[in-house]
C-alpha cells in the first residue's frame, strides 16, 4: 500500500507541479477558520483584507468585532467568524504568550478548530509531516483504496500510517486540485483520470 501511495503521489506531483508550502501558523490558522464553508477566492481576498489591517493576535484584539465583520465579508457565517477570531485571539493571548500551539490536542481546545484544520496548521504553519483530510482527500482516498474508513478520522490514521512522510504535506494539496477538476464528488472524470489504473472505484464501475 506505501508503494501505490507513493506511486500516486509521484504521479499527481508532475501533473500539477505542486510545491510544498509553508507559513505564519496564525495566518495559516485564521484563513482556515475563514475558508470553512466559503469558495477558496472568497477566502484569499478576505484573509488578504484582514491581514492587511491586523495580522497578530495583538492587533486583531484592538479591532470591534463589526470592523472584523465588514473585513472579512462575505465569507460564509461571516459574523460568527469574527466573534471566533477574537475568541482565538485572546485565548493564544492569555494561555499561550500569542503564539499558535504546534501541538495537535492543544490546537483542537481553539474554538472553532476541528481535525482538518488542526492539520492544517501544523502542516502549512509548522511544517509538521501530518496528512490534513478535506473533503477531497477523504472521498479520493477511499476511492483509490487507500483506506476503507468511514468517517475522516480513520482516513486520517491510515493516510498517516501508509504515506511516507517526505509525502504527507503533498496530499491535500494534490488531492484538493485533482478532486476539483476530475475526481468530483459528484460525477467524477474518470474517463480522462491519469490514475485510473490505481482506482478500486473505476475497477468496480
């Protein structure tokens, strides 16, 4: 199973030519807090705004809760968003000195911060070999045959058992590219899909 990982990985890699990234684990934080339920250019323009006119813990505090809402409009349940970004902002202040917490236990006390977020972070923030699961990497996983989990916690546990480390940050950037424009969740392409030969799912159709 490692080897088919990494043979999918390697092969995803030259198609999408995707690198490694790496950031401010609260930036990182912040814009995954906003990107839930809201499109990916919803997200970048909004997180843009927001950083642009406070981008610490610090600086966001001494903003009104309605500046934060107009700021990081129109992502989805905008003005919750905001009451949870200040929500952050004084427990990273008060508990942990302002800094985002690289463990993975202690990121899911944050309001509003479940799995895939806390993946995230320590991933793109801290640069940790984790696999971050969406939506894309749980259903293309279970597709390929990479896990038979039933809920995203065990696609996690398996990804992160069968892919090799180097990999792991890899996957959802891969997954969440190729999950849009082939394998949709809804109405997958897999007459065009440059790893058809891996896919149990494609065997069975």
């Amino acid at each position: 199973m490692e080897q088919k990982a990494e043979k999918i990985i390697k092969k995803l890699r030259k198609i999408y030519k995707i690198e490694i990234w790496k950031d401010d684990p609260f930036k990182v934080l912040i814009a995954c807090i906003l990107s839930q339920r809201t499109k990916d250019e919803i997200t970048r323009k909004a997180t843009q705004k927001l950083f642009t006119k406070a981008s610490t813990p610090k600086k966001i505090l001494k903003l009104k809760e309605k500046e934060i809402e107009k700021l990081i409009y129109p992502v989805g349940f905008y003005r919750e968003k905001a009451k949870r970004i200040k929500k952050i902002c004084k427990i990273l202040l008060k508990q942990y000195k302002g800094k985002v917490p690289n463990q993975r236990e202690e990121l899911l006390k944050l309001p509003g911060v479940g799995s895939k977020t806390a993946d995230v972070v320590l991933a793109y923030g801290f640069g940790k070999p984790v696999v971050a699961v969406d939506t894309h990497v749980f259903h293309i996983a279970r597709r390929l045959g990479l896990s038979k989990g039933k809920t995203p916690e065990e696609v996690r546990k398996d990804l992160n058992r069968i892919v090799p480390k180097k990999f792991r940050r890899l996957v959802n950037l891969l997954f969440v590219e190729f999950g849009k424009e082939i394998c949709r969740t809804n109405k997958p392409k897999c007459e065009i899909c440059p790893i058809k030969q891996f896919c149990e799912y494609s065997k069975q159709k």
